[in-house]
C-alpha cells in the first residue's frame, strides 16, 4: 500500500505527535508499505527511514501549508492519505492534539473564572484563531474521510463542536513500545541518574516530561510540592523538558520548594529518567492521549493524571494510579501524591500500570491504523469508485477502481 503521512515537521526530537509519526512510518516500512511523507521540514534524525520526502516551501501561514499540502498530494497517487492535523486532503484525518476549539476551551481553565469571558472575547478577534476556525472549517467538513480520536474525550469534541457524526469517527489510542520503555531499564539508569540529581535512596522521585508548563499543569504540581514539604519522608519533583525554564525555576524559589526540584530541560532519551522516577505526575488542563503517560505506566510507574487527558480512559482511578477531576487543586494531588510515599502501594500501582500499558502497545496501534486504511480502500473498491472532494476551490479527485489512476476534475 501507497501510504501518504501529512504534517508540518517529520522530526521525532519535536514533540509526541513527531515521535508518533516517525515510528508510524517506521512500522509500515518494515511491513512492506511504501511510505511518502508530506512536510515543510525533515529532521536529520528521521533520515535514516527509507521514505518517499515531499518537502514543502515555507507557508507563511497553516492555511497556506494545507494548500501546499493538497497541491503535492494532488501530483502522485497514494492509496491512502493519513493528515496528523495541519491539512485537510486526506483519507484519514488525526488531529493529535484534539481539536483546537476544544483546546481553546480546557485553555481557559488556566484564567480566573471571571476573566474567562474577557479571554474568550479576545482569542475569538486574534489572527491565529481566525485562521484556525477557517482552517478548522475545511477539515472537519465531511468530504468522506474518516477521522481518528485518540481517545473517547477527542470523539466527544467533534461531535459536540464539529457536528461530526459518530459513523464516521474511529478511536484509536496512542500505543507504547513496551521494550523501549520497561522497567528492566531500572537496573541500569537509577542509580546514577537519582546521584546526579543529588536524590537519596529513601526519597521519592516524582516525574514529569513535558513542553507546554502551563497546559501540563506544573504550577499545580509546584503547589503540591509546597504541601508535601513537612513530610517524614523526603519527596523530590523531576521536571524534564520546556524552554523557559527560568520562570518555573523562580516560581519553585517563591514557593519554597526549589531544593526539592530539579529542572533538567529537554532530553534526546527519557527512559533514564522515567528509570529514576517512583511515580509519574501530569496534572493536565488537556491532552488528546497522552504519550508520556503510557510511556511512564509501560516502565511501571504508577500516574496521577487528570480525567482532561484522553488516556486516563486507559486505566481505573486507585488501581494504575490516580484520576483527578479539576487540574487547579493542588491540595487534592499533594493527597494523591502522598500516598505514594507507601512502597507496596506504589509497586502494586505500578505493576497495574505496566500491565494496562502492554495491552496498548504500538504494535497494537499500528493494527488498527492499518485496519481503518484497508476500510478506506476497500470501500472505494466495493462501491466501484467514489469522490474525494477538495476542501479548497472546488476541486475533486475521483478514485478510480485499484490500479486506474487519480483524476483531477474542474467543476
């Protein structure tokens, strides 16, 4: 099969949605699909995948990268086109942060309630969410493609934002490379890693990877900190990724935790650090379904999350860890987190977590990837052919039966 993957950066190093599109392509080229990639930049560390590279030129806007996108895609004839959420010509579309109106909403959350509406007035008059709601406009309008919820809290955004119809939504939760990220890694990183970090032997380490702070919930989980410092026993925060660190940094110092946090920035490998961790903690305003939280459960970390991430729909509340209702409340996740100071309660959770995360593995994701692509040609082949219409200028691509080839049609 002639797969096509659409976003704006093939680069693992950028994020989840980078890293998942990578090992997506990955896994389909070792099961014999030839793969093209659609995108404005290519990182070096993706080079070593044998694809098919369709660089764009810089758009200067998203609008004018879906264009572009469309453009390219209109040249040559995959099978199937797979969108991670920047476009909107495809077969499959997966927006893998969830919709960004739903985005928008968790967003204001982080505002005092009555600034919420003064915020909503404002975002609605910026360009950005101007070109969104245009661009969001195209790529949830039903020219027959399917679109992919990562989890039943994104299936819940289309269809109470979008109108979206649940017959043409599929859930398909993120998966995890369970050997990658395992608790046989422990052995080899935990002890060097706590040294370095300057944490004892008695003390929990709590953890959390992210990049966006502020929606991940860390001036939260610093708050918790503040409650849990007259503990008996020590409890010490690992904060990995973000780029303005120095904010959060000065915020740890007013609260009176800073000794007890450690900000070690962005990291090209993870695993020593979830190896050093005793419990994972992601105290979110929203996450579509979040990578490191299966990633920290697979290394058999028990997680604290919040029910604003789609993959807290993977585990059940005090048995894999803890499920929190509002991402403000840190009196109740330094509660939660407290419990985690008891050993046999956090090595019971965590061996739950490892269990949950290996019935979602990313071999397991890639199935049933590839079960909603083989749904999408083969219902082009049962009906004899179908249109795919353009959701810009009114042009369509007729799919001909297999092995005819794509048309471009003028209205």
């Amino acid at each position: 099969m002639k797969v096509a993957l659409v976003l704006e950066r093939f680069d693992p190093r950028r994020g989840g949605l980078e890293y998942w599109t990578c090992q997506l392509a990955g896994r389909l080229i070792d099961r014999g699909h030839e793969v093209h990639v659609v995108a404005s930049r290519f990182a070096e560390p993706a080079g070593d995948l044998p694809i098919v590279a369709h660089p764009l030129p810089s758009a200067k806007s998203r609008l004018g990268f879906a264009e572009a996108a469309q453009a390219e895609l209109l040249s040559f004839a995959p099978d199937v086109i797979h969108d991670m959420g920047s476009g909107w010509y495809c077969d499959v579309f997966q927006p893998h942060g969830g919709s960004f109106a739903a985005m928008a909403q968790r967003k204001l959350l982080l505002y005092r309630r009555c600034l919420r509406p003064l915020k909503r007035r404002i975002d609605g008059m910026l360009p950005r969410h101007r070109q969104f709601r245009a661009l969001m406009q195209r790529q949830y309008a039903d020219h027959g493609q399917v679109l992919l919820a990562l989890s039943r809290l994104v299936a819940d955004d289309f269809q109470r934002l979008h109108r979206v119809p649940s017959d043409r939504i599929r859930i398909v939760y993120n998966g995890v490379d369970t050997n990658r990220f395992s608790p046989e890694h422990r052995p080899k990183f935990r002890r060097s890693v706590r040294r370095q970090l300057g944490i004892g032997d008695d003390t929990v380490c709590a953890l959390i990877v992210a990049h966006d702070f502020r929606l991940k919930g860390l001036a939260t989980l610093l708050r918790a900190m503040r409650h849990l410092g007259n503990e008996s026993r020590p409890i010490h925060l690992t904060v990995v990724g973000g780029k303005r660190i120095a904010k959060w940094q000065r915020m740890a110092r007013r609260l009176g935790v800073k000794s007890a946090v450690s900000f070690v920035g962005s990291q090209d490998d993870t695993v020593p650090y979830y190896a050093a961790a005793d419990v994972y903690v992601h105290p979110t305003f929203y996450d579509s379904c979040s990578l490191v939280v299966l990633e920290a459960a697979a290394c058999g970390l028990p997680v604290i999350t919040t029910r604003l991430n789609g993959a807290s729909e993977l585990f059940e509340d005090g048995v894999q860890g803890w499920l929190l209702s509002d991402p403000t409340d840190a009196g109740l996740l330094a509660s939660r987190m407290r419990t985690m100071l008891d050993d046999s309660l956090r090595q019971e959770m965590g061996r739950a977590a490892r269990a949950a995360a290996a019935e979602h593995t990313f071999d397991r994701n890639v199935d049933e990837i590839l079960a909603v692509y083989e749904e999408a040609v083969s219902s082009r082949r049962t009906g004899g052919h179908a249109v795919r219409t353009s959701a810009a200028r009114g042009l369509s691509l007729e799919f001909r039966p297999a092995g005819a080839q794509h048309q471009i049609r003028l209205p």
